[in-house]
C-alpha cells in the first residue's frame, strides 16, 4: 500500500533527533489518533539551518516527517511556510487516503515549530 | 511474500493434503449435488461426507450442520436468524464488547430494528464472568451470544459455564468459534451450545467456506432464500470443492488435538518469555493462561504498531496490531480498549499468531530482531518515559 519512497524514508529517516538549541520547537497530534511528531529548527539569517524530528507513529508518520525535514532544510521561513502537506505526500510517490492525516501533521509540525520561534523573536523584541 | 508468516489468525495456508482432496470437485466431480444423475448424486455423497467430518469434530450430528460462505455469514445467520425467529418471545441479546465486528456489528444493526443488546464488559485479560451473562438475562432476553476465544488477544471464554447458565435459564446460546475451532477441543454437547460459527480458512482450509452448527429443534429464520439446498435454510448452488476442503481440514486439524495444542503453547510461550526477557516497557495483552496455544499478543511502549509491523515485514516476518493505523479509522482496536488500555498502549499493540508449521528456528529469528526493531523506533519516537503520560500502573494495568 505505500509507495517504494514513503518505505525509503521510513526505513532511512533523515533528520532523526532533536536539537539542544533550538531556535524553535512544535509538537503536533496526540497519542488518542496514535501519532505525535515533534520538531526542532535552527535558523540563522532567517534560514533555516538545521531541523530535527522525532515522531511517535505509523509508518507513514515517520516517512512524512522526514521528507518534511529535507525539504524544508536550506529555506528560508517565508518558503518553509508554503510547504503544505500536499507537496510532501506528492514528494514521497503519494499516501494511500487513510493517511494523509499524516502528512497534515507534518506540515502542521512545521509551522509550528515556525510560529514558536518566531513567538521567541518577538519576545526577544 | 514473508519467509516467516505469524498471522495465522488472520488466515492460513491451504494444507496440500486438503487441497488434493478438492480438486478432483473442480474438474472432474464437479456435478451440482442437486441433480438426479450420478455425477450430481456423487457430488452430494462428497458434501454428506464433509458434514459428516465436521459434525465429528465438535460432537455434532451432521444433519446440525450447515454450510456457508464463512465465518462472518454464519455469525450473522446465527444471531439475525434467532433474533428473527423468537421476535415473539422477546427483544433482548446479551453479548460482549470484545467480540467480532461480525457479531457486534450484526448486534448494532439489530438494535436500529428495534431489538436490545447488552453490551458487556471484561475483565483486564479479556474474561467475561457466567455470572455477568445470568445478571444481564431478563424475561426478553433470546439470545446470549459469546465469542470461544477472542481472535485479537487470545482469551478463552468460560463457554461450558454460559452455556450452563442459558440453558438454566431456557435462552439460546450462539458461540463464535472461528478461532476456537482446531485450535481447543470442543464440545457442542458438553458446552451446551445451541448454535456456533466456524471457518474453514482459520484451519488450513479454503476461503469462502464455513459452517454454522444449530443444535437440533432449535428453528432460525432463514438469512438466504431461493432454493432447497442446505435443507431450505441456506439456498445457492453448494460450494462443493470449499465443502470437501473444510471436512478434510477440520479432521485433520482436530487430529492429537491436544497434543499439537500443547506443542503449540509452549513455542508461544518461549516467545512471549524471551520477549519480556529481552524488551523492556512490554506487556501481554490477554491472559498467561487459558488463551489460544498459537496466540501471541504484547503492548510495546512509546511505540506505534503499525511502524513495528513495516520494520519485521522488511525483515521477512509477517505480523499484525491492534493499531488504527491498521484498521483504516483512527481509532484502534476495540477489544483493547476494552481490557482497559488507553489509546497510546492499544496503538502499540504486535499481534503474533503461530501456525502448525511455525518453527522453533523462527521463534529464534523474532527473538534475534525484535529487539533491535524496537529500540531503533524508541529512539526515533517523541514518547519516552519522560513524555507519555502512561505511567506504570496504567500501562501493566495489574497484569505484571
């Protein structure tokens, strides 16, 4: 049911871990629906130079969030806002229709890792 | 295709001694039972035949069997075909929460005709008490309607027990026993079950065949109608190859019964044992005792099932869980949340159900890569004994 890409990354996650300064963090889901993904971004410049994941999930979960990771590493945030889930189901060879919740929740871990650092930005004014 | 195949509750491989015995019904016997002449009297003979063997193996008479297309048809029959029959007498079905959606869904349906279902709990292993079942009976009640053992995480019901209490109490007794059959011995007679479903494909037999035994005097409503064949209570043409297939299957299934039940036990239990031994933060969903010999069922913690079954399905091993992730809702399995665990344990469930060709050689392998498996998705998982909120009591739940 999962296309030979999403096993690809399941199998050999990029970006596994988390980062200790992280300029932000966000953590989606809950663990009712059986999927949490948490990640962290570093960004220098208003680019952002490292991210990290790490997911409780299926295997679709883990495969998103690691697409997720690669394509938004080297962008600078106004471009990391415009991955939608659509771009990462799309770039993994496509999600059999139950799951595409998790692609949401990759796109939605993002942003919100985006709006906590950018929440850190302000406070820091 | 898995080199090491651990779902045998889901279905199992046609043995080849079974599937010699059906295909001569395919090309060469191939007479519909039904016709006058001798290659549709031979085709009868082979059907009597078959009921014969089945009826054998769980104290029956033939002419209490009847044959259907599963296991799901004939739970439906069962409880669709009595609710129907005795609407007179009253309105009330007794069952519990951990059976088949064959049965629990048949149940909801009922209910939207305007019959009553009981829905009951269990306990922490999945055992429903006889005295839960005689509380629950009242003067509508027609049917009670418990499953021989519970297809998820093994449980053995106290069948003999409730069907002593529903024939105390005159109401009719259907069992659910499509993983009971060929796996523990059973006994219509000494059980006092009115009706039981079974499967052939659950025991090396063909899909697409079952059977439905109803204790003689006991009158359903008929759930197929439009011919003469299964004695005017299920009509269409016989599945004549897939009848042959279920009586060559449950004879040799049902064959040192308890000696290969034994067997079997104990290869579950080495692989239960060197499971804990090996894996921290796992549990066993189900009892230690008197649950399926073939039943393997854990909990792994901080991890998601369905992720565990792609890692030991890249390793060549076959497997299932009780995740939503498996089920297509978002929801897992209803018969783990029944025995009392929350969301996040239930989508850690690993189902492992072994076969009569299951090796201690493959045992070995799960113990060799299971533990690796799980550590590689623990350390990739955002849950972790600081994170969940599962503490200690409620993941053992009182079962360590």
């Amino acid at each position: 049911m999962y296309s030979d890409k999403v096993i690809e990354h399941f199998s050999n996650p990029r970006n596994v871990g988390e980062i200790e300064d992280a300029s932000g963090s966000g953590t989606v889901g809950n663990p009712k629906c059986g999927d949490i993904m948490k990640m962290d971004i570093k960004v220098e410049d208003g680019i952002i130079t490292d991210v990290k994941f790490k997911t409780f999930g299926c295997g679709a979960a883990i495969a998103t969030s690691s697409m997720a990771t690669e394509m938004v590493k080297g962008k600078s945030i106004d471009e990391a806002l415009e991955l939608t889930n659509q771009a990462v189901a799309e770039a993994l060879g496509g999600l059999p229709p139950v799951k595409m919740h998790c692609s949401m929740l990759a796109e939605q871990a993002i942003h919100a890792a985006i709006q906590d650092y950018q929440k850190k930005q302000q406070a820091q004014g | 295709m898995n080199a090491i195949y651990l779902d045998n509750a889901a279905t199992t491989a046609v043995s080849p001694a079974v599937l010699q015995e059906m295909l001569p019904f395919f090309t060469e016997h191939y007479g519909n039972p039904s016709s006058v002449h001798s290659t549709g009297r031979d085709a009868r003979k082979a059907i009597e035949n078959a009921r014969r063997q089945v009826a054998a193996a769980i104290g029956a008479n033939p002419q209490e069997i009847y044959f259907t297309a599963g296991g799901s048809e004939s739970d439906n029959w069962a409880i669709k075909g009595a609710a129907y029959a005795n609407r007179k007498k009253g309105n009330h079905i007794i069952t519990t929460a951990i059976e088949h959606h064959a049965v629990l869904h048949t149940c909801a349906w009922l209910e939207k005709q305007g019959f009553e279902v009981t829905y009951l709990p269990v306990d922490r292993n999945g055992r429903v008490t006889p005295e839960q079942i005689e509380a629950a009976i009242t003067d509508k009640t027609i049917l009670i309607t418990v499953m021989t053992a519970n297809n998820e995480i093994g449980t053995i019901e106290p069948i003999a027990e409730i069907g002593r209490v529903a024939r105390e109490h005159k109401v009719l007794f259907h069992t659910d026993a499509v993983q009971a059959v060929g796996a523990i011995p059973l006994d219509v007679q000494a059980m006092n079950i009115d009706m039981l479903s079974m499967s052939g494909h659950k025991f090396h037999g063909p899909k697409g065949i079952g059977a439905l035994y109803v204790r003689r005097g006991i009158r359903i409503d008929t759930l197929i109608h439009g011919g003469a064949q299964e004695r005017g209570q299920r009509a269409g043409t016989e599945n004549l190859a897939g009848i042959v297939g279920i009586g060559k299957a449950i004879e040799i299934a049902t064959e040192n019964l308890e000696e290969k039940a034994a067997k079997l036990s104990a290869m579950r239990d080495r692989l239960i044992d060197g499971i804990l031994e090996r894996i921290p933060d796992v549990r066993v969903n189900g009892p230690r005792d008197g649950r399926l010999p073939n039943n393997a069922n854990i909990s792994v913690r901080y991890i998601e099932g369905e992720s565990m079954l792609l890692k030991l399905d890249l390793a060549g091993i076959a497997a299932s869980s009780g995740s939503a992730c498996t089920s297509g809702s978002l929801d897992p399995s209803h018969v783990l949340l029944a025995i009392g665990l929350p969301h996040e344990v239930a989508h850690g469930s690993l189902r492992m159900t072994l076969g009569s060709d299951t090796t201690d050689a493959e045992i070995d392998k799960v113990l060799e890569v299971l533990p690796e498996i799980i550590s590689g998705l623990r350390a990739m998982s955002v849950l972790n004994r600081e994170t969940s909120t599962v503490t200690d009591e409620v993941f053992y739940n009182g079962t360590k």
